[in-house]
C-alpha cells in the first residue's frame, strides 16, 4: 500500500488550493449563496488548470489524470470550495464521461473539447414529480418524428444548474419496457422552444439553482440522442462510480472544512475564562469529528484507486457515497453545537455546509438505496 503524494500530485493540489483561495474565498462562497446564484467564472480558472480534462484523452484536450488524482483534486477544492468541486463532478460525471463513453464521433469530437475548455456546464433531468428513488418510473416520453428527429413532453424536478448549463441529459421513455430499459438520454440546450424552467425554493445548496421543467413538444435532432436508444439508465449507471468518486472526495474535504472551522472557533472562543477547546468534552467531540472525516477521506480515495485499476467497485461506489455524506452530516451537526450561536448566524460557513449537507445523504441516490445495492452484493 502506497499512501504516498508524489510531487506531480502536489504540485496540482497546491495550484488549486491556491487559486480557490484567491478566486473564490470563504466570503465569496457566502455571497453566491445568499444571492442564489453559481460561481460559473470559476469554470474558465479550473479550466485554465487543465481539471476539466483531467479524465479524458489527448486527442480531446485531455490531460488523462488517473482517478486516484483526480480524487486528491476533489478532496483539495471540496475543503477550499466545494462549489466550484461541485461544477467540476457535473460536468465531468453528468457529461464527460457519459459522452466519452457511450457518445457518436461528433458528441465527442464536438463537446468534449467544450467541457475540457470550461465552457460546457452539464446538467442531469432524471427525476420527477413521481419518479424519485424509483428513476425507472419516469413518464416524460421521447417520440421519434416521422420527419426525423425525436418530440419530447413531460415534466422534470430539481434539474440542478438548469438555466445556465450548455447542455441538460434529459431522461425519456423511448419505449415501453419493463424495469430500467426503456429510458433514452437526450443532449438538450436549455434553450430550446418548449422547455419552461421555474426556480425551486430550497432549504440549501442555493449557489446551485435548480428548477422544475415542462417540456412541451421540445423537438430535438437525432443526433440529440445518447448512446443506443432504450439504454440511457443502464448508461447512467454505468458511469455513476465516477460521479460518486468525484462527489465522495470533495464532500469528504467539505467535511474537513467543518472540522477546520470548528476547531479554530473551538481555539479562539472563551467562556469561564478559557477557550472552550480546554473542556474535555469539546475535544473529544473534535477527535470524534476528524477521524470521521479521516474514514471518508480513505473511503473515498480508496473507491478512486480502484477505478484508476480497472477494479470492479459497484459496492466500493455505494459505501464511499453513504460514508462521506453520513460523515458531513455528524460533522456539521457537531459543528454547530461547538459554534453554538456563532454558528447560527446566517452569515455562518457552518450553518450553510450543515443545511447543504442535508441534501447528501438523499441527492444523487439516497443511502437508502445505497444500501440496498451493497446488501444486494454481500448477502444476495
Ligand atoms: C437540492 C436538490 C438538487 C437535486 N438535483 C437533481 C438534479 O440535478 N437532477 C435530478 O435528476 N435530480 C435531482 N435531485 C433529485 C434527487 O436526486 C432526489 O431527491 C433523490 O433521488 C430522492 O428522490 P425523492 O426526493 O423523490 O425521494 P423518494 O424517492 O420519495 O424517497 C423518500 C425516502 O424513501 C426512501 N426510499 C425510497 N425507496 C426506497 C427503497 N426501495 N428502499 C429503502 N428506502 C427507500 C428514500 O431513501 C428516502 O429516504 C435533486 C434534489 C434536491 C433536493
């Protein structure tokens, strides 16, 4: 076992560590929050770093960075700026690698080059009003044209980055199967005719909008379509180890963020005539919280080695998810019993990792189902 950084690894980690702080501060983060809006300037930054072609070929712009780097790079940007992780997983994980995996020669040769750039945001249209967990139960329905071409109607939830994204992957029946076949995926600009986005009220994750769709006669090319017809969840799920690794990272270095926050809060503040960190409870409330953070971190970095070894890691996958977001959540919640009031004021970092952090443990899959696929593996 090798727990080593070498000095490549470092030499990326302390140029993103270091752009994010000067680029997109704590304070930064606060206001694009509070004003519901994304870091989308970021993009071009990371871009200019070569992240957004970290998993990808040369002959796209690549940089071809094996996973258990790119996982350190998310680990680095969740504690430092888990926002601008966060638009680095999605395009990657909800376009990238889809594309680079299951995309015709002009997908690839076309937008790839766009995501590598920085100028391609992706977002995800799978769930709706009564389809949640059970993503097999959408009815949002993609009718091929007789004039060619594919007619889409339905209505989509909590399509996160909506408005702003280049593309939405939105999740169709094509065809009347039972179980996950069936669901086609459509590269859609949000732009086009038919499609209506209103913003959800939401108790987080405000720098990320996210909005309701109608899709109303959307009419799309042929070549709007991703990968073979009737195979778009079997595709989603395909790549979805990339995305939870990605996600796994940069929550485990949010959690870190917490832990930091709490501990130098826990430092400065006094009550009874000494820092609060001097009580013995506190302290072991902070050990409590680190070493939760240390088995995400190693939970996380240990699915990514994985994929960097073409190992199989469908459970891997599942346990990194759960662990990482059940840690932020432990964190968060102890962070904001040792910031007390401090932590309360709505200007807090605390207080908006922990309402951000509710989200995790259901987004992208709740642990439930996470659960279920790992008891499916280990026991039958
Ligand atoms: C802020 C935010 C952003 C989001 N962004 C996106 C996005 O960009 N794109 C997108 O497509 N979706 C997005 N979602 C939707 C998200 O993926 C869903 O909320 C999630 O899949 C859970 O679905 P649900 O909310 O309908 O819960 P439900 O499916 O109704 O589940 C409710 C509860 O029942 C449990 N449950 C359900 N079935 C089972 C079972 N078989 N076994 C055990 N427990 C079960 C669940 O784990 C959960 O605890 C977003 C949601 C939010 C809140």
């Amino acid at each position: 076992m090798d727990f080593s950084i070498s000095h490549d690894q470092q030499a990326i980690l302390d140029s993103v560590t270091k752009l994010l702080q000067n680029n997109l501060t704590p304070l930064d983060q606060r206001d694009f929050d509070q004003k519901g809006s994304a870091p989308y300037h970021i993009m071009a930054d990371l871009a200019d770093l070569g992240l957004f072609g970290m998993p990808f070929p040369e002959q796209y712009g690549g940089t071809n960075i094996e996973w258990d780097t790119i996982a350190m790079v998310q680990h680095a940007m969740g504690k430092t700026a888990y926002m601008a992780a966060s638009l680095l997983n999605r395009s990657i994980g909800f376009g990238g690698m889809p594309i680079l995996m299951f995309g015709s020669s002009d997908q690839k040769e076309n937008i790839l080059p766009k995501i590598i750039n920085g100028e391609a945001l992706f977002a995800l249209a799978l769930s709706e009003p009564g389809a949640g967990s059970d993503a097999n139960a959408i009815i949002s329905r993609a009718t091929p044209m007789a004039s060619g071409g594919w007619q889409l109607n339905g209505n989509k939830i909590w399509v996160s980055d909506a408005k702003a994204a280049s593309f939405i992957v939105i999740a169709c029946k094509t065809e009347d199967s039972e179980g996950s076949d069936g669901i086609s995926l459509f590269l859609t600009p949000p732009d086009t005719k038919g499609i209506s986005m209103t913003p959800m009220n939401k108790v987080g994750t405000h720098w990320m909008p996210s909005f309701s769709l109608s899709l109303d006669n959307v009419i799309l090319p042929e070549t709007a379509i991703l990968g073979e017809p009737n195979n778009g969840f079997k595709q989603l799920m395909t790549v979805l180890h990339y995305a939870r690794a990605g996600m796994a990272a940069s929550v485990s270095g949010l959690a870190q963020r917490a832990v930091d926050i709490a501990i130098d809060h826990s430092i400065e503040r006094h009550q009874f005539g000494k820092p609060i960190a001097a009580n013995q409870v506190i302290r072991h409330r902070l050990v409590d919280m680190q070493m939760r953070v240390n088995q995400s971190r190693l939970t996380a970095f240990y699915l990514a080695w994985k994929i960097a070894n073409g190992l199989e890691c469908k459970t891997e996958a599942s346990e990194a998810k759960i662990v990482a977001t059940e840690a932020l959540n432990f964190v968060t919640d102890a962070g904001m019993q040792i910031l007390a009031g401090a932590g309360y004021d709505n200007d807090s970092e605390m207080q908006r990792i922990w309402r951000d952090a509710r989200l995790y443990t259901f987004g992208e899959g709740s642990n439930e189902i996470q659960r279920n696929i790992i008891a499916k593996e280990i026991i039958c």
